[in-house]
C-alpha cells in the first residue's frame, strides 16, 4: 500500500489544468500578512500590497490587481505571483451559504473567508505546472495552520476489526469494500441476529456500526454512511476496482474520450444494464439519458455534496447524444483517449471502444461539458453521490413529458418544470425513503436507527463476478459496550470499534477461528475541530490561536485513539504534495501560551458561553469534548457539551448552527485539492486570477 500511495503522489500532481470554482463563503475579518524572513527599514509603498507566504522552495505573492510587490523579499527562492480580481457581485454573502446549509459544500465548515486563500484555491485548481501547483498547496497548508478555522487533531490510522472467517478483505482511501467482492469461510459459524429469522452465516456479511445515513438519495448524502451505501446499491460511470489508486475502471461508462483542451468529455454508456425497483418489483433500463438526469439533478437539488459539479462541470451544456449523434461529433473535433496508460487520437465510436477493449452493447454517449479543464474530474465522477438513477422511477408519468421537453435529454434545463430545488422536491422524497439503483446490492428494508438490509440484485450487469455475499446486514447500535458484545459473540462478522477500546476485541476466539485488528495503514484522513468563524469570539483568529494551544494533543491521541491518531498541523494529510513542516506552528497544549493570547486577542472568556457538540454515539468524540470542557472552563469559558443523531447533527453544522464541532475528512477524490478546498475555500469568486513566476 505504501508503494501504491508513493506512485498515487506523482499521478495526483499530473494536472494539465483545472476550473473555476463554485461559489463558498467565510470570514469576513481582514487577515494579516505572513512575515518575511528579511525585514527593510526602506519606506513601504502606499496602496495595497502583495501579501508574502514563503514556502521551504517558493515565496509566494497574492493580492488583488495594481497590488504593489513589498520592497524586500526573501532572496535565493522562486517568486510565483498571483494576482486576482474579485467579482463582487457573483460572490454569495456567507449568511445566504450559511441559510442554504451550505457547510461543507460551497463553503468550508467553519464558514471562513479570506480572499488569499480563496485566491490561492483557485490558482492551485487552475495551475498546470505539477511543482508550482504544490508550491500553492504548501502556501495554503501554512495558511490554513496560521489562521486555524479548523484545529487539526491529527491524522488518523486505520482501525479494522473483524472475524478471520472474511475472506479477501482490501483496503481504498477513499470508498468502502464491496461487499460482494470479499467472502467467508464456507465454515464460517451461523448465529441469530435478532432481526427477523436473519442469521449471520457465511453468506451473509453483518456490520456493527453506529448512526444513520444523511439520506437514501444518492444526490443528498455527503457523509461516509451514505456513501458507503451507494457503494454497495449504485453504479457510477468510472470506479476504483479495489485497491486501485491510480487509475479508475470502467463501470456504467465502457469508455470515454475528451476534447484536445480537456473541456469536453464523452462517456460510452454500457446497454444492457436496469436498475432494480424492489419496492413494486420493477425494472428500469438505463441510458444516456438517465447519466444526464443524474447529473443535472444533483445540482438543481443543491445540497452540499453538490458544490463538486456546480464547481467543475457545466450540466446545463453537458447532453445524452445517441451513438450516431456521436459519431457526427469527430467529424468537427479531435478526440482522445486515455486508459491503461496509452494516450490514444479516436476516430470513431468503434476506435474508441477497440482502446478499452468493449465489444458489447451501448446505450448512448454522455457529453459532459466543463466550465475548464480539471484533470481530477475522473476521480470525482467515481463518487457514490453520482450513481447512476433511473429517470423513469424518479418522475413516474411525467416521466414521457420530461423526456420530450429536454429533447431526449439535449436540453436538460427544461427538467426544471421537473425537480425542484430543496430537500421537498418529490423526486428526493421518493428516492430518501425508497432508494433505487444499479448496483451488485438494493436496500430490502431497514428501520430507522435500528438496522438496514440489503439483498443481492438479481438484475445485476455484472455477471462474471460470483458474489461472495448474498446480503449485508448493518446493526446500528450507538453503545461501544453492546455493539462489542454483538461481536464478541459472533452476532456480527465486523464491528466499529472505539480506539479506546481495542483491547476488548484482540486476542478473542470463537468457534475456531480468531479475531483480526488491523492498524497498519496512516490513512487520508483527517480529524478536527470546526470553528463558526461567524460567531464571537471566534471570529478572531488570535482566539482561535490560543485555543489551539488549550488541546491536549497527546492525551486524545494516546487516551482516546489509543495512538491511532498521528499528529497534523494543517489542511492536507502525509504525504500528499503540499503538506509542509516548513513555516508552521506545531501547536502543543501550552494553557499559559492559550491565556496569553487570550489577553492579546482583548476578550474576557467568562462573557462566551460555548457549546462543544459531537454526533452522538461516537465515544471517542464524546471524550474528546469533555476534555475541551475541562480544559476550555479553566481558561474561563461557558463551556457545555451536546450531542445529536447523524442526520440532525449534518444539518446543524452544515447551516452554521453551532459553535463548535467536532468531526473527520475522508476525501472525496484523491488530490490535495480535495482538503484545501473543502477546508479553506470561502466561496470567493473571481473575475480574474493571474499566475506568474519568476525564478
């Protein structure tokens, strides 16, 4: 794995280009520039000036068009000057994000603003160069550790805890295994499961976990559960198969091309394939138009998770085309391929499927139109949020209007007679509440908080792979002791298990065969404390400086995470391109340091009442915040702690209904600009970014 994250580093910095970002929003105090290392007793210029972030390689400039360079400068280094012009009337006010939920989404969590970050977000996403490109990530990386919106408590590794009757388990950083990919000895022990006549025997893979997913529908989940769902029920264009990083696998798309600038990308889409309507035992067929309709409505619905097309595609150009309608296309236009490593000029639909080796049927071509080119658009169009739903489930009998009112998906704007914007939209409710897909698994039944089933889809496309599960079981339980015990006594085949309580699970026996913990992998993922950089006093980044020195990083690390959680001081995890520990504070819990610059900061603590909230059954969240309640009381705060359901505490944190919170990253697609971005950006638009540099 170590080998694959190392090639994963120099293919995640090959970007020949990216896109003008969507809209976020943020903190709206002016920030302070970082100091050079050489100072002048030279007169400084009048008017605006550059401000100076230097990297161990680059001094990076940033500031606004007619910004004066400063007079002295560190010497010996490359200068990369970015220049930008704010379009004040397209940025949205953080209050509108804010009342849109836009958490996470548009917007950063800690609904923070400064424009030399979201300056230096969309220089790195527009940057060809992959060295420069890395320069801007460390500039953020030092910046997002100067400013704190988010307190980074570390970097997590990975805690699997299983029987060793599953088979074949692997291992991706960004999406949960496929349950249908790994197995069970076939002497695996059959026990009651307490839900209905289920029991857990070796074709049946059973989970403890804890919560709830956000939503059913693809379109409205932004978090690991919901993902993790889709995973198992849906279908994307391109996937990861298992552990791959490098490259994505076909999977609803048979292959695929793009326009020589990277704009324009066509998506072979497989025939063939239905997705499975268990609710009234139906079936659907999938096609071009359906992949259109995916798309366009995850936008129009306009949840948080949709801020990755609103900021890198353009559905209302992108169109279903029909094989020949695809075909006219290279008449006008070079295309190319890439796949397996060859980069390939395609001719015809037929050259192009000869590159990815498809003889079978199609079922139309999806054009996807982006505003510019993004290099790691690949990555994102594997995301579970982008299954593939089928329309004619969704709009029921409007559904032959709303095909000819888009021109059989060529105008696909017209579907705004169709879907509305918001969680009330009919189509969201249906699919929340009755989820339909294309994938190996369809959601059988479920209650609330209590637990989700989901049984083998005979209409599945993919019949060359032999299932090793028939079904898959989660047993929701919020209690670390019962959900252990669940294990401990072979009710469940794998379990969530609290750091703190590793021991509980190592060593054990049962019926032969023992008990797996595995915690070799430092993985991608962060954890982190969220500031609502719109309140008091944590609108002031001296406040939030000194309460990341009130963390008791080795104690949560060693107590909590039982030393699971290695230490991080910024927005990108080791050892993706930009993480630095060149120009940080490695912050440390010092309480007299954090008393300090509380005076500084000119606030007297015991005028704040401050709630500390975690998503409730998650025990070491829950230590985390009574330790930060101790710890922040002293220094003379209110300080109370709360906890809410998965769903619920989303919401909260996602409409900044909150003061502080606590929760993990794990990306979306593999490329530093999936933490910087979701960190950092503050939904600044621009009308203009320059890049220059001078060596």
């Amino acid at each position: 794995m170590k080998k694959q994250l190392a090639t994963l580093l120099v293919v995640s910095v090959l970007v020949f280009a990216v896109v003008a970002s969507g809209c976020i929003g943020g903190e709206t105090t002016t920030q302070t520039t970082s100091t050079p290392t050489e100072t002048s007793t030279e007169t400084q210029p009048t008017g605006p000036t550059y401000e100076v972030i230097e990297t161990d390689k680059s001094v990076i400039l940033v500031g606004p068009e007619g910004a004066q360079v400063p007079t002295s400068l560190p010497s010996g280094k490359k200068i990369i000057k970015v220049t930008y012009v704010v379009d004040e009337a397209n940025t949205p006010a953080v209050q509108q994000l804010m009342e849109e939920g836009q958490g996470f989404g548009a917007i950063n969590p800690a609904f923070f603003r400064d424009t030399t970050v979201d300056a230096l977000v969309i220089a790195a996403r527009r940057e060809t160069n992959p060295e420069i490109r890395t320069e801007l990530f460390k500039a953020l990386y030092i910046l997002g550790n100067k400013y704190v919106p988010e307190i980074i408590l570390g970097q997590n590794r990975q805690l699997r805890v299983y029987w060793e009757w599953v088979k074949g388990r692997y291992y991706h950083p960004t999406f949960p295994e496929r349950y249908d990919l790994i197995s069970e000895d076939p002497n695996a022990p059959s026990v009651p499961i307490g839900i209905g006549d289920y029991k857990n025997d070796a074709q049946t893979y059973v989970i403890g976990t804890i919560g709830w997913p956000e939503s059913f529908d693809p379109a409205w989940t932004y978090e690991t559960f919901g993902w993790e769902i889709w995973h198992e029920v849906g279908d994307t264009l391109v996937t990861y198969w298992k552990e791959e990083t490098e490259k994505v696998t076909p999977d609803l798309a048979v292959a695929w091309a793009h326009n020589e600038d990277g704009t324009e990308w066509y998506f072979v889409i497989r025939g063939g394939v239905v997705a499975y309507d268990p609710w009234n035992d139906k079936t659907y067929p999938i096609d071009a138009v359906d992949v259109a309709f995916t798309f366009w409505r995850v936008q129009r619905l306009g949840h948080s998770v949709s801020w990755m097309v609103s900021s890198f595609m353009d559905v209302s150009k992108s169109q279903a085309l029909t094989e020949k309608e695809f075909e006219d296309v290279f008449k006008d236009k070079k295309l190319i391929a890439e796949y397996n490593g060859k980069t390939v000029e395609v001719k015809s639909l037929q050259d192009l499927l000869n590159v990815f080796g498809y003889n079978g049927e199609t079922a139309g071509v999806f054009k996807l139109v982006l505003p510019a080119p993004y290099a790691a658009v690949l990555g994102i169009l594997a995301d579970p949020f982008l299954s593939v739903v089928p329309m004619e489930y969704l709009l029921g009998d409007k559904y032959e209007e709303a095909l000819s009112a888009s021109n059989n998906g060529k105008t696909p704007d017209a579907w705004e007679a169709y879907i509305e914007e918001g969680e009330q939209d009919p189509t969201h409710q249906l699919m929340h509440k009755q989820p339909v897909g294309t994938g190996p698994f369809y959601v059988k039944e479920y209650k609330e908080n209590a637990y989700i089933v989901l049984e083998r889809n005979p209409y599945y496309w993919d019949k060359s792979i032999k299932p090793g599960h028939e079904r898959v079981i989660y047993v929701i339980n919020n209690d670390a002791v019962s959900r252990i015990q669940l294990f401990q006594t072979g009710t469940v085949d794998a379990v969530a298990t609290p750091p703190e309580r590793v021991n509980d699970v190592k060593g054990l026996e049962f019926q032969g065969f023992k008990s797996v913990v595995q915690t070799d992998i430092l993985q991608p993922i962060l954890t982190f404390i969220v500031f609502n950089t719109q309140k008091e006093p944590f609108n002031n980044p001296k406040v939030r400086e000194a309460l990341a020195y009130a963390i008791p990083y080795d104690q949560i690390s060693e107590v909590v995470y039982s030393g699971l959680l290695e230490r991080n001081w910024g927005p990108i995890p080791k050892p993706w391109p930009g993480f630095t520990e060149y120009g940080i504070t490695k912050y440390t819990y010092d309480i007299n340091k954090a008393q300090q610059l509380l005076q500084e900061a000119g606030i007297n603590p015991s005028d704040y009442k401050i709630e500390l909230i975690y998503n409730a059954g998650n025990s070491a969240r829950e230590k985390i915040m009574t330790l930060l309640q101790n710890i922040w009381s002293q220094l003379g705060f209110q300080v109370t702690v709360g906890s809410y359901e998965w769903p619920v505490y989303l919401s909260k944190t996602s409409k900044g209904d909150y003061d502080v919170y606590v929760v993990g990253w794990v990306p979306d697609y593999l490329d530093s600009d999936n933490w910087v971005g979701p960190f950092l950006y503050g939904a600044t638009e621009f009308s203009k970014i320059e890049i220059s540099v001078e060596s």
